[in-house]
C-alpha cells in the first residue's frame, strides 16, 4: 500500500510539472505579449542585421523578450533574420510576431517629385529606403550603367520618372536604380513613343524639352501650350531662348545646385554655355531638372498654335501672354519689366 501511495504522488506531481510545464510552453508561445497601445507598430530590420540587433528593435515592443527569444530559438529564426519592414499586430503571441518578422516583409510607397541633380534624387530616396544616399549615388553614376542605357554626364537624370512607386524598405541602392530602368521602359510605351518619333525626338530629347517646360511653367493646364510654342520655334531652327536654361548654365558654372536666381540679367546671357539657350541653337544636351509627368505629356500633346513669344502675365500670376510676333511680344514684355523694376528684383 505504501508503494502505492509512492508511485500515486510520482503520479501526480509528475502531471503537474507536465502541467507547469506545458502552461510555460503555452505562454511562450501562445500567449499575448505586446506591449503598446496601437493597433500595430512596425519593425524596420536592417539587411546585415544579426538577432541581437532584432532584439534591441522589438524589445519596446515587448511585454517579455525572454520568451520571445526563446521561441525564436526553437523556431530557427535566430540564424535566419531577414531585412525589411515588419509589422507587430497588439495582441499578438510570440509565434505570430516571428511569423511575421520571417516572412512577412511590408512593401512601402516611395516617392519623388522635380529633383534637379541626381544627389537631389539620392537624399530623397534615402529618407525613405534603407539603401544611404551615397551608395545610390554610387549606383546612379555608375558608368558601365550609363553606356549600358545610352546615357551619358548630361541626360543620365532623364532615365527616372517621378512618381510614386511600390519598394520593399530593404532595396539596396542597385536595386533601386535597376527599378527604375523598369519603370522608364514602361512609362515609355509605344503610345509615347510613336508621339515622340511624330515630333522627331527621341524619349531623352522629349524629357529634355519638357525640363523647360517644367521650369516655365508650374501651371499644368498651361504647359500644353508652352511646349507648342517651343517647338514651333525648334521647327523654324529659332534660339529657344529659354531663361531656365541660363539659370541652369549660371548654377553649373558655380557648382552650386541651390542657387536662387529670379530674374536674369542681359549679361547673364552672355554666358557660354550649351546650355545656354539664347547663344547655342537646338536642345541643350540634357534635361534640367527631372520634369514631371505632365510636362512629359504636354511636349507629346502639345497644343498647336502659331505663337513663338511669351513673358510672365502680371495680372495672372502664374500664368503668360503669349505672341506670334516680336513686335506684340515687346508691348507685352513691358508691363513685365516695369513690375519686375518696381518689385526691386535685382537679381
């Protein structure tokens, strides 16, 4: 009877460490173990980076990193860490959070609009990727990359059309730039590539136009017309005499990219410079500044009309008056040159 009652309590207490244990097990595994208010809080987990570093990122996260890591163990995720961006849903237990963390890698909108350099593009793009602006730049100017696509020091900005587009935050800066290839081939159709060879310009010589036009204008309903009129003036072998393109030439000259010029002087045109407009005939050699969509479109859509002048409209801000000829040109020019004398714009 007395082994009995031995083996009866071994029994017993063997079911209820069983027991203890297989609740602890549950807990690690099953039970809760956020810790913050949210409906969800999300991980952004560097590509190189080891599961210590995971463990600093999560643990505010956390009711209990200690069960954390432990399942993480047991389901092989320590050796296995992958970069991205990951999301933490409150209430979750510690399978699911390691679910997710291994598999389920958000992708984000990355967006950029009119940069005017390529480094412009590289700071925009690496506030919002995990790829540093350096080694984007690096991708950007690569120059088996550039003789690959045909592109050169002058139109290489020509190849990225800003937009919003769906990344993964772990893109390396290749394999941003490699996107991008992607996405000008599919911005390029063959609808814009039929109007393109109508105009008889190629999609860099296109984009290059419409930097100008960019630059002109920021009234989308007006650039129709302002690429019209450049072109007209391309067609009749006329300078384009166009001021944003002696801007550009002034700021290349100083190497000096954030230079804020508003009005330009008549020994500013003086500088040599192809891109320098009102001296060198044609297209300069590159674009700009990165044009956006509309300004692309409005240099293949453009609206026909005989005008060859224009100067900015001082009783419709924003807007111009247009001319067909130089003599109307010059009636309209003086209004702009006795406001533009009483702002005291100098420069």
């Amino acid at each position: 009877m007395y082994i009995k009652r031995i083996l009866l309590f071994i029994v017993l207490a063997g079911l209820v460490v069983g027991g203890i244990f297989s609740y602890m097990v549950y807990r690690a595994i099953f039970a809760p173990n956020t810790a913050f208010n949210n409906d969800e809080a999300f991980v952004y987990i560097p590509s190189d980076a080891d599961f210590n570093e995971v463990k600093q990122l999560v643990e505010p996260l956390l009711e209990n990193l200690g069960t954390f890591e432990q399942v993480a163990k047991r389901k092989g995720y320590t050796t296995n860490i992958k970069g991205g961006k990951y999301a933490i849903k409150k209430g979750m237990n510690n399978n699911d959070i390691i679910n997710s963390l291994r598999a389920n890698n958000i992708p984000i909108k990355v967006s950029f609009n009119n940069q005017e350099t390529l480094a412009d593009l590289a700071g925009r793009i690496a506030e919002q990727i995990e790829a540093d602006s350096v080694s984007l730049l690096n991708a950007f100017n690569d120059r088996d990359f550039l003789k690959k696509m045909g592109l050169d020091e002058e139109t290489k900005l020509a190849m990225y059309i800003p937009n919003s587009y769906e990344f993964f935050w772990n893109t390396s800066g290749e394999g941003f730039r490699d996107r991008m290839v992607k996405e000008y081939d599919r911005f390029w159709n063959g609808e814009r590539l039929g109007k393109a060879k109508a105009l008889g310009l190629s999609p860099v010589e296109v984009i290059t136009l419409a930097s100008l036009v960019h630059k002109e204008t920021a009234k989308v309903d007006e650039r129709p017309k302002v690429a019209g009129l450049y072109l007209n003036r391309l067609r009749r072998g006329m300078l384009l005499q166009a001021d944003p393109t002696v801007i550009y030439a002034l700021k290349k000259k100083a190497n000096d990219y954030s230079l804020v010029i508003k009005r330009v002087l008549y020994k500013d045109l003086e500088i040599d410079s192809p891109y320098n407009t009102y001296k060198y005939a044609g297209l300069p050699p590159g674009p700009i500044a990165m044009p956006d969509i509309s300004a692309i479109d409005a240099v293949l859509n453009p609206e026909e009309h005989d005008y060859l002048y224009f100067v900015a409209d001082v009783e419709n801000f924003g807007y111009h008056k247009f001319a067909k000829t130089l003599a109307q040109h010059n009636r309209n020019k003086v209004q702009y040159i006795q406001w533009i004398n009483a702002k005291k714009i100098n420069r």
